[in-house]
C-alpha cells in the first residue's frame, strides 16, 4: 500500500498516512517505493509529484540505488508486499505480491548501500493461526540482519 494518504478515516496519523508524514520530514524525491499494490487515487496522484513508486514488483531497485549511492538509507518493509499466499497474517492482504527469495534479494541489495536503520512491519500474528507468517517475518529480520552485519563486520548477533 502506498501510505501516502493526508489523513484515513480522519486519522492523519494512521498506518495509511505514515510516508506522507515521512515526506514532511524528508522533502520532495527522497521516499522510493516498490511493490505497491494499493492505494486511492488521490495519493497516488499526490505522490506523482513527489516520491518515486514503482507497482507491483521490485523492478528498477538496483537503478534507484545508483541514484542514492553514498547517501544515508533508511530501510522500511512492509511485510504484506508479499502475496498473502506466502504471508497471510496481516491486517492489510493484497493479492499478487513479491515471492520470499525476491524481499530476500532486495532486502540484501539494499543492505549493500549506507544504510543506517531499518524496520519490519504489518505482522498480524492473530490473523494467521498456521504461525507461519509470524515464522516468515522472523526469517525476514534475521536475514535482513545478516545482511547489515555482513557489510559491516564486526558484528555480533
């Protein structure tokens, strides 16, 4: 989902607002996106103008990269870009997303720039009671871990 609502359901600070408060802070073409699959009209004729998206796939990452290199990175995954075949367990599901090797695979080329923070988010342990979802996103962060680590050694895990 984009994020890039001004408010949803009257909340300005809602999960569906959280990168157009992130773009307050950053300012214009600093956000990239990848993966989206959802969102209203409006946000994404509001991000047109000032964040870079890319729907439905992780297609052009390496090239926006280029673009940052050397720069500070800030990392955020939303879990439910995964297809909910493979990750059920969020309030937000949206069919036809990114597979697990492909999130490993970005989350490790964006491990390979400065990054300096990332998170995991939109677990939804209680809508999956297979477990595995909540099994996946611990997969994700250690390898996402792993990844930082491996860039900068020493690390300790």
């Amino acid at each position: 989902h984009a994020d890039l609502r001004a408010d949803y359901l009257g909340s300005p600070l809602s999960h569906a607002c959280v990168l157009r408060r992130c773009h307050e802070l950053v300012g214009d073409h600093r956000i990239y996106q990848f993966g989206i699959r959802s969102g209203d009209k409006a946000e994404f004729d509001w991000g047109k103008g000032h964040v870079f998206t890319h729907k439905f796939d992780l297609e052009g990452l390496s090239e926006a990269l280029d673009a940052l290199q050397g720069k500070p990175v800030y990392l955020t995954v939303d879990l439910d870009c995964l297809d909910p075949a493979v990750f059920p367990g969020t309030g937000t599901p949206e069919a036809g997303g990114v597979s697990f090797p492909q999130l490993l695979g970005a989350i490790r080329t964006v491990a390979a720039t400065r990054l300096v923070g990332a998170d995991l988010n939109e677990l939804a342990p209680m809508l999956d009671a297979s477990g595995a979802s909540t099994a996946t996103a611990c997969k994700v962060l250690r390898e996402l871990l792993l990844a930082i680590c491996h860039r900068r050694p020493p690390c300790h895990l």
